[in-house]
C-alpha cells in the first residue's frame, strides 16, 4: 500500500505532462490552419486558361490571360409533341376500341378478344350446340358391342366424331358465317345484330333434331304455351337438344348391340353343350365378331346410319 501510495503523485504527473503536451500541440496546428492557403489551379480552370492562351496547360503564358466566362449548360431538348406538325396529325400508332354499339369495323383487338373467347368455350359449344354427341356416343357403344376395350383408341373415335360433325353442320356453320360473322366483321352489323343473326341458322337445325317431349319439359309453368318451338330461348333449345341427342344415341346403339349379342348367345350355349364351361364365352366370339364387323363393312355401315338420322 506505500508503494501504491508512493506512485499515485508520480503518474499524476506523467498525466499533466502529456495533456498540457496535447494541447500545445492543438494549438500550433489551428495557428496553421487559420492562414490563408494558396489554392491550387483546378481542372476545369486549367482548361479555361488552356483555351484562352493556346497553350498547353503547363507550360508558362507570355500573355495576359483573357477573362474567362462560365457558360450556363445547355437546356435539355423538349421532347416533339405528339400532335406533330403539319397536318396535326400523330406520329405515333392509335388504338380504336369499337364494341359494337355503332355501326363500323371492330378493331383487330376485339377481333383477337372474340377468338380467344371462342376457343376457350369451344368444347362446350362443340358438346351442345353440334352432331358431336350423337356421333361419339355411337361409336364408343359400337366398340362396346364389339367387345374390345381400348381399340379404336378413344383419340381415334373423337377425331373422326369431330371430322363428321364438322361435315353435318357445314351447311349451317357456312350460313352463320354468310349472315353474320362476315357482316359484323365487316361493320355493316352490330354485335346485337350479328348474335341474333347466328342464333336462326342454329336455332333452326337445333329444333329439327329435338323431340317436341324434350321442348315441353323445359317450358316454364304458369306462362302462356308458346305458339311455335322456334319462339322459345337458347337456354331452353340447348338442353332439350342435348337429351334428344343423348335418345337417338342410345337407340342408334341398341340397334347395333343386338347382332352382336346374338352372337354372345349362340356361342355360350355352343360351350356349354360341349362342356367347355371354364373356357370365356367373350374370348371365342371375339373372333366372330370382328369377322362379321368385317365383311358387312360394319364401320361404313355406322357411318352411313348416324349421318342419314339427322335431318
């Protein structure tokens, strides 16, 4: 503890030394700094003098230095109008958007919009408002009656049910397009007008393959019977259309199923009479089937069946 107490006076001691050491040293320094610097030749001063003298910015001028000027920048171009000059028309594209209210070609972005929107319903349409149902539902019983399971492929049965629907209602796709898709598209028509008028042509072939059964069950009760099928609306002929569709299907299927099931029969009771209850009665008529199917030319025959049913 003396020895503690012994070196306290000497560090403080050291410690005033170096703080009044500090200060001095602060002192001198903010003298310095106080006093006026000789600015040094700044680049852009430089090259003011270089192109007031001709010199080159180093060496020594022989002659006075002219005064320099600062020289405002340059204001930025103001972009063209768009109204341009002249016949005060625009330089750039314009965008008409036409929805139909008035008489005039519809821009080609509706157009585009109209596609697509036909493409994203088109099953739909294709399902309810076409032969479509009629014709594929024929062909898949056909193939059921036939026994195979998978051949034709279902891709191979809804490509031709397409092909031959699209061959049925080409006289009434060519009349929709006549009266009003080429019409509108040309501005001669609304889109009011051009709706209505591709309802007839389809709303006319649709009524000739509807029973008068299906028509009375979609008529609304407690309203006057309407005088004619033609008066009734498109939410009413698109699902009587279906289920009649749907009918005639299944007896066009029917009427296919029974040579087949005869066949079925006769060779059951052939193995059984033989005692052959173990062997398939399907795997041994399979070949007699299709032999038949063969040579009556069976798919031409169907072919020729579903397109005389429509009307």
């Amino acid at each position: 503890m003396q020895k503690i107490q012994r070196l306290c006076p000497l560090l403080l001691g050291v410690v005033m030394a170096v703080g009044m050491v500090l200060a001095v040293a602060s002192l001198a320094w903010a003298g310095s700094a106080t006093a006026s610097p000789v600015p040094a030749p700044t680049a852009l001063g430089a090259s003011t003098r270089y192109l007031a003298t001709g010199q080159s910015g180093t060496g020594p001028s022989t002659g006075p230095e002219a005064p320099v000027t600062a020289t405002p920048p340059d204001s930025p171009e103001t972009p063209a109008s768009s109204a341009g000059t002249g016949n005060g028309t625009s330089s750039g594209g314009t965008v008409s958007v036409n929805l139909g209210g008035s008489l005039g070609k519809p821009s080609e972005s509706i157009t585009i919009l109209i596609g697509l929107t036909l493409l994203a319903v088109a099953p739909s349409l294709l399902i309810l408002l076409t032969s479509f149902t009629r014709i594929i539902i024929v062909l898949s019983l056909t193939r059921q009656a036939l026994g195979l399971q998978n051949v034709p492929p279902n891709q191979l049965l809804a490509g031709l049910a397409l092909f031959l629907s699209l061959f049925v209602m080409s006289p009434v796709i060519s009349q929709v397009n006549t009266q009003a898709v080429q019409p509108y598209l040309a501005g001669k028509i609304t889109a009011e007008q051009a709706y209505t008028d591709a309802q007839a042509p389809l709303r006319t072939w649709m009524l000739k393959q509807t029973q008068a059964d299906d028509l009375a069950l979609f008529e609304k009760k407690g309203t006057p019977k309407l005088t004619s099928p033609a008066a009734m609306p498109m939410a009413a002929v698109v699902p009587a259309f279906a289920l009649s569709e749907m009918r005639s299907a299944f007896i066009i299927g029917f009427v296919i199923f029974v040579p087949f099931l005869v066949i079925d029969l006769v060779v059951s009771s052939t193995l059984m009479s033989l005692g052959m209850m173990m062997l398939p009665p399907s795997l041994v008529s399979l070949p007699f089937k299709l032999l038949l199917f063969v040579l009556i030319d069976g798919w031409a025959l169907v072919t020729q069946s579903l397109l005389a049913s429509f009307h």
